[in-house]
C-alpha cells in the first residue's frame, strides 16, 4: 500500500460511508442554495435519434432516504419525450471546492397535472415563465425572439430521478474513485480512479 497524500480538510474522501454521505450533502445543498455546485447539474439522456443528449436542469429535491433526486421542466421538451421512450438517464454534478464529480444513474418518473398542482402552487411567480412557450421547447421559430413565454400549468412536470447508482471521483491530492449500487444496499466499492 502506497503512502497516502490527503489534506486533512478531505478526511470525508477515504472511507467509502464518507464519501456517500459527502456526495448526498453537496447534492441536497444544491437544493438549498442558489450558489452550490450542484444547483445546476447536467442531465444526459438517449435522443430520439440515438445521439446522447445533455443539458443544464436546476436541481429541486434531494432525498436520501428515498435516494430520489428532482427536477423540473416543460412537459413538452424533448428530455420528456426522451425519459418516456427510455428513463434511463444520467445525472451530472461537479463540484471544484470538494474536487468532487458526482454522477447519478437514474430511472426518470414523469409526474404532470393534478399529480404537480401543489408543486405548481410553490413555484415563484417568475419562475414559472419557464413552463409555457408558444411554439414548444425546441421547435423551430423565425428568429431568436420569435416565441412567448405564458406560465401554464399544464406544461409543468417534476422528474423524479430514482438513484440507481452513483460514480463517486474526488480528485483531491490522491484521486479515489468509488461506485455504490442501490441493488447492493449502498455499500460501495473502490475503483481505480
């Protein structure tokens, strides 16, 4: 066994428990707050032409107990239509204080209509612009300003990101790698990095 360099200030990073419950916290501080690495995560899923696809969501729930994560979005965009024909979808965070990527295998679960009406209700007045665009997300228009945004509930969706497992990489003075499964209870294992 090699001699170790770790900061002190990354002890979290060299017991597999640690490191877990670290990626959980950043996760959930992103939820929190509107500075956190992990308030803006990618979330990549298989386009309808077979090309990956990836963009920015903003992180809305963290539950560790439930190991579900939560994001928000246009019923109409592609990454719905996307989940419907596969919910198999990856979720991304980075976070360059902890030296810490975090990458989430999910199953993706569309909830929409009176399943989201008090969501919808606890949505801020100026966020909601973000749910209701005529034409729909993606489509083509005649130039960059040729849309208008009207809140409509009706075209708000939560996704609900069921964590089947996590790549865990710390890239702090010694790089360590480890993979939990929720089929195996969380337990981890130590990956070369």
């Amino acid at each position: 066994m090699r001699q170790t360099n770790t900061d002190p200030s990354e002890i979290w990073a060299q017991s597999l428990d640690t490191l877990l419950v670290a990626a959980w916290a950043r996760l959930q501080r992103g939820v929190r707050d509107k500075r956190a690495a992990a308030r803006h995560v990618t979330l990549a899923t298989l386009g309808r032409d077979g090309w990956p696809q990836a963009r920015i969501v903003v992180l809305r729930g963290a539950e560790k107990d439930a190991s579900v994560l939560e994001v928000h979005t246009d019923l109409r965009s592609a990454k719905i239509a996307e989940l419907q024909a596969d919910p198999r979808a990856m979720l991304h965070a980075w976070d360059p204080r902890a030296h810490l990527q975090i990458r989430a295998e999910v199953r993706a679960e569309i909830l929409s209509g009176p399943l989201v009406a008090a969501r919808w209700d606890r949505v801020p007045e100026g966020s909601r612009m973000a749910y209701g665009s005529t034409p729909a997300p993606g489509q083509p228009i005649a130039d960059a300003l040729a849309y208008t945004k009207r809140p409509n509930a009706q075209d708000f969706a939560v996704v609900h990101l069921h964590v089947q497992a996590f790549d865990l990489v710390h890239l702090g003075a010694d790089h360590r790698r480890a993979r939990f499964e929720r089929a195996d209870g969380w337990t981890g294992q130590w990956l070369a990095p």
